[in-house]
C-alpha cells in the first residue's frame, strides 16, 4: 500500500526548465486512473514555484480526461502575472502529447488584517480515526462523523458529510501542507451527492454508474498543518441533470476556518453499451 512519504514524493516535481517539470503518480486503491486530488495537489506546487516568497491563496482546475499510471506526467507552468502583492500562474498537466488538467493559481504576499471574520465550525464529535477512504493511501486518517457510510447505497441521509482528516507525518513545508490538504479535498462530494438517493452510493462509482469530477476551485485562509486534524463539512446544495455541485468548509482543531472549496461533478448512468465488464472498473 503506498503511503503519505510517497505521496509527498510524488509532489516533488522535477524541474526540467523554466516552465517545465515532470512528475511520477502514486497508485492508491482499486481505480485504473490517477486520483484527481494527486493532480490538484501536485499543481498547487507547481504553480506555488513561480514566486517563493508567496504563498498559494487558491486554485481552480479542469479535469479534462483521466491521467494514466506508469507514464510521467509534465508539467507546463506559465506566469500570468508577478506582482509586489499577487503572482497567478497557469498549469497544464499533459501525457503523451494529450491534456489531462489545466489549472489557474493564485499567489500572495502575507498581509495584515484589516478585517477579518468567519463562519463558525460545525459543532460535531472529536475525530477518531475511522475506515479508510477507499483510496488506499496509509497515513491518511479520515474519521467520518457519525460514522456515515457513503458507499452502501441503502445508508440514506442529507446531503451532508462532515470528516475529520490528517496526514500522519506530513512535513512541516507551507505548500506540501496545502498540497495535501486539496488532495483530500477531492474525495468526498461525490458521495455526498449519492446520501439522499436510494439505491445510489460510491460502491458504484466506476462500476455500475458514472462518475468523475469536472471542475474544482479551493481557497486557503490561514497557513495549514496537514498533519493535525482537519474537519472537512461538506454540503451538496444541488444535483441534477448528470451532475452535482458541492462544497466544503474546512476548520482545524481550534475551528478556525482555514480553507474552503467548490467542485462539479458528473454522476450518471452509464451510456448504452458503456458499462464496464464485470469485475472490470471504468475510468469514470
């Protein structure tokens, strides 16, 4: 099983040249195609190289297609703009000559107050450590609240997830720290889209329906220790159509409130003549 020290191996990209560096993937769990929050994560740090002296404030990426194991990964970073205050960059994340990723990143120098205000954290259990996610990845603890069970397709709920995360033995560098907190924030909106529908769950996913995520914006408030517990309160307001669009709140131990994201997502049924084997997963 691979771990968090391979994981944060995996984010240390390979500089070729100036706008150029390639990286490695980590296989984690049953699925043929690379884990969306590698890729997120990996191009937080790679847009975070295009100014030292700043630090990442968000990221929006476009999942274009799936990214396969065993072939490098490369990394194209072009600078926006580099400011006093702001730096932005683009990543594209291509194999073989095809686009798997783009993402937008935004930098900025540290500041002081000159307002400042929160939403509350959600006033839930203390993390214990729970099952793994299903993404096989030891070091990563995840303790779901309640002890919900997004994968069995009769567990009915709202539309609503709160887990409690951390990183065991994550390294104390600020953009490994926000690298890893988006890699898990990648992992459980699907899931919670699927609670008020019966006969839905992610056991499903890539099996018997379709799903992926298309589009995913996150935000960093305060500075983040990914290996301290994170509570991720997710919410899905709306699913139809093919797709669902979801959101979280992330707070620390403290419940300060030190990170916040957005995806889309598609989960649908499968096209005719589409389904995989059985016994066989598709790549979405």
């Amino acid at each position: 099983m691979a771990s968090v020290t391979d994981l944060v191996e995996a984010l240390e990209l390979e500089r070729i040249d100036e706008h150029h560096l390639v990286g490695d993937s980590v296989r984690m769990g049953p699925s043929p195609v690379v884990f969306g929050g590698q890729l997120l994560a990996q191009s937080i740090v790679a847009g975070a190289s295009v100014d030292p002296t700043k630090d990442v404030t968000s990221i929006h990426i476009i999942f274009a297609r799936a990214a396969e194991f065993g072939v490098p990964l490369e990394f194209e970073v072009d600078v926006m703009a580099a400011g006093r205050a702001f730096a932005s960059s683009s990543v594209t994340i291509s194999q073989g000559g095809k686009v798997r990723a783009r993402s937008l990143v935004l930098l900025a120098a540290p500041e002081p107050d000159l307002i400042r205000h929160q939403s509350d954290a959600p006033g839930v259990a203390r993390p214990i450590a729970g099952p793994p996610s299903g993404h096989g990845l030891d070091g990563w603890e995840i303790g779901i609240v309640e002890g919900v069970d997004i994968s069995d397709p009769e567990a009915i709920g709202p539309a609503e997830l709160d887990v409690w995360t951390r990183f065991v033995g994550a390294p104390s560098d600020p953009t490994v720290n926000r690298a890893l907190l988006g890699y898990a924030s990648d992992g459980f909106l699907i899931g919670t889209a699927m609670r008020p529908h019966s006969g839905v769950g992610q056991s499903m996913a890539h099996v018997s329906i379709s799903t992926t995520v298309n589009a995913h914006t996150l935000s960093f408030h305060e500075p983040i220790d990914a290996s301290t517990w994170m509570l991720f309160s997710h919410d899905v307001p709306w699913s139809g159509r093919g797709r669902s669009h979801g959101r979280a709140q992330v707070f620390d131990e403290a419940g300060r409130l030190v990170a916040s994201f957005t995806q889309e997502n598609m989960i649908r049924a499968f096209p005719e003549g589409a389904a995989p084997a059985a016994g066989a997963r598709a790549a979405h």
